[in-house]
C-alpha cells in the first residue's frame, strides 16, 4: 500500500503540474483564467462543436485518400517523363507558330509583289491591245477593265471594243469577224508583252474576209523578226504572205505526202527591207 501510495502521489504531482501548465496556457494564449472557462458552459459546447466538426472533416479527408487508392510511386519519374514531352510538344508548337507568322508575311509579301506586277502587266498588255486593234481594225479604239476594281485577285475582266464608226461596247456584242479579229488583237498583244521564240497558230483567220486577213498577215510578217509562226490555215491570202509552206495531199488512195514549197522572194524582201 505505500508503494501504492508513493504512484497515486506522483501521478497526482504530474497531475497538478499539468493543470498549472494548462492555467497558465489559458492566460497566455486566450487571456482567460482558467476557473472562467471551467464556469462557461457556452465554451464547451462551441469547443464540442468544433471538435465534432472537426472529425466529420476527418472522415471526409480519409474517405477521400480511401478513393485515391494506393500512392504510385512512380508518379515522380512520370511527372519528369511528361514535363519532358510537355517541354518538346511547347517548343514544336512555337516553332508552328513562328512559321505561320513568316508564311504570313510572305504571303504579303508575295501578294503585294504580284499586284505590282499584275498592274504592270495589264497596263503594258492593255497599251499593246489598244494599239494592235486599231492597227487591225485600220482605226477604232479597244481596252481592257477589270470588272472589281477593289478585288484584283477575284476580279473578272471585260474586254470593251470600238471598230470604226460604232460606239464603244463589250466584245460580246459584235460579230463573228468582230469578235474574232479583236481576240487576235488581245492575243498579239499579250504576246508582245511576253514574246516567245515560236508561235502556232491553228485557224485564226477562218472567220475573216480577205481583206482582214492581208492585215493580220502583214502584222504577222512585222512581228517575224524575233518570232517564227506555224500557222495552220487554208486561206489563199495567208499562204501567200508565208515564207514557207507546207502542204499534206494524197496522190494515191491511202497514202498522204508532204509537200513542201519555200517562197525565196520574201525572205530576200525581208533581207532588203
């Protein structure tokens, strides 16, 4: 029993110095004495409030971690693998991204270059056509407009004709020879601007009189000098403007032959001239 009595004592020394403690906690941490909060029926019930709420957060909390299931311990190194591919798929896409900006520029770029060069072109193509049908025509005015001045690239272009002693209006309503006296102004004049060592042309002049085509053969013979012209055609006034002519008969049934003619006196007209 007094060994009994030595434990109870300490454990009753350990007791009182825990319970000082406490009072002096009260004091320090909410300024209260401790006999007070004892005596306040209202603080305990607040402190088994916070109490029950607080577990009930503890249940949730564990219930949560339950449903993650078992921690991965792996998911350090798969972190790294993927702030990885993440690091290289960023670098990519701004790599994408700067060469949509610079395929945008050029593109301006490329835009604004060939406006120029299309407003030179139809400026210089226009002049020659104006010139090369009233050349045809022996007078008569013809040009080119754009049907939306505003959209170059989507605009359609309407080609406005003159012969002599008509008023001005869209080729379409002139007639066969008309129409295609005026194309052939349009393709002379194209070509002039861009010329070419060689030209064929297949029946251009079946739609014109004689007197049509002697003109475009003399335009033909001026523009000779720096283009050689196959033409293909069967009209008698053409062929004699050619230097050369090449024709396919049949002398015998089922058997074709060329037949080949070179006409000396122009080209010692031409050397001449």
């Amino acid at each position: 029993m007094r060994d009994d009595r030595a434990n109870r004592s300490s454990q009753v020394a350990k007791l009182r110095s825990d319970l000082e403690h406490l009072e002096a906690s009260c004091l320090t941490e909410v300024n209260v004495e401790a006999h007070q909060i004892r005596a306040d029926q209202q603080i305990e019930r607040l402190i088994d409030e916070a109490l029950a709420a607080e577990e009930e957060t503890c249940h949730a909390l564990r219930q949560r971690i339950e449903q993650m299931g078992p921690v991965n311990m792996m998911a350090l190194d798969e972190y790294k693998e993927t702030a990885e591919r993440h690091s290289f798929l960023e670098a990519q896409r701004t790599d994408l991204i700067e060469s949509i900006d610079n395929t945008q520029e050029t593109i301006k770029e490329i835009d604004q270059i060939s406006r120029v060069k299309f407003d030179e072109a139809f400026a210089r193509i226009n002049e020659n056509f104006a010139h090369v049908f009233a050349r045809l025509f022996q007078g008569g005015q013809a040009f080119l407009r754009l049907t939306d001045q505003e959209n170059q690239a989507e605009s359609g272009l309407e080609i406005v004709a003159s012969p002599p002693g008509k008023k001005l209006q869209n080729v379409l309503l002139l007639s066969g020879g008309e129409k295609a006296l005026t194309a052939l102004a349009l393709l002379v004049g194209i070509f002039q601007f861009q010329p070419s060592p060689f030209c064929v042309l297949d029946e251009v002049d079946a739609p014109l009189d004689e007197t049509n085509v002697g003109r475009l053969a003399e335009l033909l013979h001026s523009l000779s000098q720096d283009t050689q012209f196959l033409l293909v055609t069967h009209s008698k006034r053409m062929m004699q403007a050619a230097d050369m002519i090449y024709g396919v008969t049949m002398q015998e049934p089922g058997v074709s032959k060329v037949v080949s003619v070179r006409l000396g006196a122009h080209e010692q007209h031409r050397a001449t001239a």
